[in-house]
C-alpha cells in the first residue's frame, strides 16, 4: 500500500537550508521518493527471479524476517546518520552504485543489508532513504535486493524523540513536505527571508521543523510508515542482520513476532484495527533491547575472560536457537574499523563513517559462499581499495 504519491514529473530537491547550514549538491527526484511507497519484496513467500542461473530469492515475512538468497553476494553496510557523500562512498567501494551521480544500481544480484541508524546527526536522512529504495527496485529487476534494518535512532524518532536530530534534518523533512505539498511561492519568498537570520522568524522555522518532522515520523505518518517496511532483526542464508544484537530471549519470544509488532507500532495500529499499539519493548527499550545491545560489541580490553567466554555462549546460543552461522551489527562505532570477534561469530560493521559521528572513511563487509572479507580504502590513498580477509 503506497504512502507517498508524487507526480512523476515533480522533483524533490533538498533546498539549501537556513544560516550556516551547507547542504550537499544532492537532488533525488521524484521518481526516487515515490518509490519509498513500493512493496516488492515484503510479501510471505515472495520471489526475486534470479538471472545467471541463480535460484529466486524468496522472502518470508512482512517484514522481511528470513530470506534465502542462494549464490548471492552480501554486502553489510553499517550506520549512515545522515551523510548522503558518505553513503555514496561506501555503495561506490561495495560496487553496487555507479560513480556518475545518477543513483544506478550496478551491483547485479548483489544482496545488499543496510544495518540501521540512517537518521539523525545528519541532514540528508530523507535523501539516504530514497536512495535505498530507488536501489532495491533496480536491484530486484537483476535478481538482487537491497534490505534495511531499523536501528535506536529509528525508533527514538517514531517515539518523538529528537535529541539527536541535525538542523538541517529539521529542514530536510520540511522541504519534504513543501515538495508534497507544492509549496506556494509566498512561502518560498519568506523562506529567502530568513537565510541568515537568527531572529523570531527563525525560531519559528525551528518549530516549523519539529512539527514537520513529527509529521512525517510519529506512528502512522509517511516516514514511520516506510521505516515500518523494515525489520529489526533479519536472517539471509546462515547470516544474521541486525543493529545492536540479538540474544536468546529475542529468540524465544519469536524474530518475525517481533518484527511484526515493531511494524504495527511504527504503522499506528494493529491488526485489530485498534489505534495506538503498544511499544515493543523488547526490540526498541532497555539496554539488552535488539537496538541497543552492545553486549557482543564491546573491546576485548574491557572484559575479563570469563566475561568474554559467556559472552560468547550467549551468542553461540543465539545463532544455534537461529540455525545461523554468524551475526553481524552496527550501533557502536569501531574506531579501528569493522572487526570480527569469537572466533569471527560476530562482525562489528559501524565505522562511524558519518560527519555527524566520527567522519571516518567508508568500509563495508562482504560476504560470499559464507566467508566474509573487508572492503575499504586505502589508508595512504582513498581511491585505491583494499580487501582484508579473513580466515
């Protein structure tokens, strides 16, 4: 069911935004938006035809919970906050979008996992997420697909919580809905006004944001709707996605139960048609919740060996309980890059690659017939790329 509807002629383009705010030189047009509404892949059972060969890709659940991608390559993409030329760097290194500006998928069949955490401390959130999506509707059309995850920051927004969120965030969602809505020339002539002005007007541009984000993002509005496509916890082939991490008991209580329920509180009801559905706290609140766990995420240096051995049986137990070979998590930034630990059972992929974070050069993972290797640039040359292994 579509939630946005766009003119196929009208583009939406990120303004500049008010005082000492840059916005990048970054246009997604309307074509790109509307496809935020499309729901190719999130049906039970449903199929990506596969080319070369390879079996279809079948889907299960709604939201996608576990999908079966024989033969394909993985890419895991870590926390993006918000920095579209970031983003772009690290699908360009992955190989899966092309270099010249047009947002083309290129990654063939190419099964991409995007791990959470696209919103805040940047300004291009709304521009982050069109590109994803414009990306799975090409990838499908080859035999790929491209999946999210929800991270803390989704969640805290569709709560209405935005300490974390960017200005020029603000103003992204109400350029959003100017575009939406066809905004009148008044309106942009008053917008003009206020470049550069810390007056009462600003202020009132500042409400004007909140409100605009609350619009887009509380339970039920086009954003929260999108963000509802999207899991929490995702198992493709014998690797399991998600942003903080899963343990045993996310397991008992049920992966697809629980992103279902997270899916109905994000869309605003249930399936009883009552308003308001209950937060789920398991997967969003607490700090062994599936967003924020950082249990299998902490520095070697910091924990005892006894600590590290039942750290590490949780985790065994978890992929046993899921039949899965290894996890893979974003949510705590990996100053020295994306690193494996328990005998490469987890895989830590947020490098803090956003401006907003630790602004630090892209890398990815990339997983084929079950071995994993890192992607990243160069330390001594940035265009130049480098694959670490791992055995």
């Amino acid at each position: 069911m579509g939630i946005l509807s766009l003119s196929s002629s009208s583009v939406y383009r990120p303004q500049q935004p008010y005082c000492q705010f840059q916005r990048r030189n970054q246009e997604v047009t309307a074509e790109t938006a509307s496809l935020l509404v499309q729901n190719n892949t999130t049906n039970k059972g449903g199929g990506i035809r596969g080319g070369g060969g390879l079996k279809p890709i079948v889907v299960t659940g709604n939201p996608p919970t576990f999908v079966s991608a024989p033969g394909r390559r993985i890419i895991a993409v870590g926390d993006l906050h918000g920095d579209i030329t970031q983003t772009r760097s690290a699908l360009e290194m992955a190989g899966v979008l092309s270099s010249d500006g047009q947002n083309t998928w290129t990654g063939g069949e190419t099964v991409l996992v995007q791990l959470g955490d696209i919103l805040d401390r940047g300004e291009d959130e709304i521009a982050i997420l069109s590109l994803l999506r414009s990306l799975h509707i090409q990838a499908i059309a080859q035999g790929g697909a491209v999946f999210q995850v929800n991270g803390n920051h989704e969640t805290m927004n569709v709560e209405g919580d935005f300490r974390y969120v960017d200005q020029g965030g603000f103003q992204e969602c109400v350029h959003f809905l100017e575009h939406l809505d066809n905004v009148s020339e008044q309106w942009n002539q008053d917008r003009k006004m206020s470049e550069g002005y810390w007056g009462p007007w600003n202020i009132l541009q500042k409400q004007k944001g909140v409100i605009a984000r609350s619009t887009l993002l509380r339970p039920g509005g086009l954003l929260a709707r999108e963000l509802a496509r999207h899991p929490v916890a995702l198992k493709v082939d014998d690797w399991v996605f998600c942003h903080g991490g899963l343990l045993p008991h996310h397991v008992a209580y049920g992966v697809e139960k629980m992103n279902n329920k997270v899916a109905r509180w994000m869309r605003g009801f249930d399936e009883n048609g009552d308003d308001d559905p209950e937060l789920p706290f398991i997967a969003t609140r607490g700090y062994d919740s599936v967003v924020w766990n950082r249990l299998y995420s902490r520095e070697s240096d910091d924990i005892e060996d006894y600590q590290a051995r039942q750290i590490s049986s949780i985790l065994q137990e978890t992929l046993r309980a899921l039949g899965g070979k290894a996890m893979v998590v974003g949510h705590t930034p990996q100053t020295e890059g994306i690193n494996c630990e328990y005998g490469c059972s987890i895989w830590r992929v947020d490098v803090g690659m956003s401006s907003g974070v630790l602004n630090s050069r892209p890398e990815v993972l990339e997983i084929i017939n079950n071995e994993a290797r890192v992607i990243k640039s160069r330390t001594d040359m940035y265009n130049e790329l480098q694959v670490v292994d791992y055995t």
